[in-house]
C-alpha cells in the first residue's frame, strides 16, 4: 500500500506562531503558485464556532512597511471623508478593517450610518453632521461613548 500525501501548516501572525491555535479550525488550505512575476496566493479558511475572530484574534492592519502590523490606524480621515461622500458597504467595510477600530466597533459605525438609521441619528445628534462630525463619531465609537 502506498503511503498517502500529507501537509501540514504552521501559520505566524504578528510574529508569534499561532499553529496550534488555528489547528482545530482549519477547514481548507488552498495554495496558488503564481507566474513568476506576480505573488503566489495562500488561502486558509477557518471555522469560527467560539467566536475568537469577533474579538482578540480580530486582524488589525499596520501601515504597509512600518513594522506594525497588528496596530491599524487610529486616523479616521478616510473612513469620515467616505461617510460624507457616501460609500458603499465593503468600501466602509475595508476602510474600517485597514482602522485600529475592533469588529464589533465596526458593526456599531455600520449600524448608525446606514442610509436608514442615519438622518435620525443625525438629527439627534449634530455634533457628527459634516466630515469633522464623522471623525468625532468615530473617536466616540471607539472610545465606547456611542454602543
């Protein structure tokens, strides 16, 4: 009988080696071997029955080549210039991924400007009306003033 193939993963994050974390929850590995001119591609998909990707083990991007992945960015220009325009959902969305804001920080800034909730919650609270009013809404949200 022939021996079968196997793979094994060790998966890093942020420095620190989090295999045995992810090995219960890995539900496909997939691995794309790109031309030579174009980054390969990894693709890992994890269940999230305990709801650990909700919170502490939530990705937070760093600027690209600081050295800090892990502390994403507390400048919320973007993500106000964005909501004054008005955006799309996944614009929002990423915009918020590439923020220092948690998952559940998110879904409270998703919640109060989708286009059905917002002008009541502006017209309550005018301090957030304009792209400066954004950027405080932001900073409440993440200080815990706005649930």
């Amino acid at each position: 009988m022939a021996d079968s193939r196997r793979a094994f993963i060790k998966v890093e994050y942020d420095g620190k080696d989090i295999t045995d974390a992810l090995s219960e929850t890995v539900i496909s590995l997939e691995y794309v071997d790109k031309a030579s001119n174009e980054a390969d591609e990894l693709t890992l998909n994890c269940h999230d029955r305990e709801g650990n990707w909700h919170n502490e083990w939530y990705p937070k991007l760093g600027k690209e080549g600081d050295g800090s992945a892990g502390s994403g960015n507390s400048d919320y220009t973007e993500i106000a210039k964005a909501l004054q325009a008005g955006t799309s959902e996944a614009n929002l969305q990423r915009l918020i991924d590439e923020s220092d804001l948690t998952a559940e920080q998110g879904r409270v800034l998703q919640r109060v400007t989708a286009s059905g909730t917002w002008s009541q919650f502006a017209a309550q609270n005018p301090q957030y009306r304009g792209e400066s009013g954004k950027v405080k809404l932001v900073e409440d949200i993440k200080a815990g003033v706005i649930k």
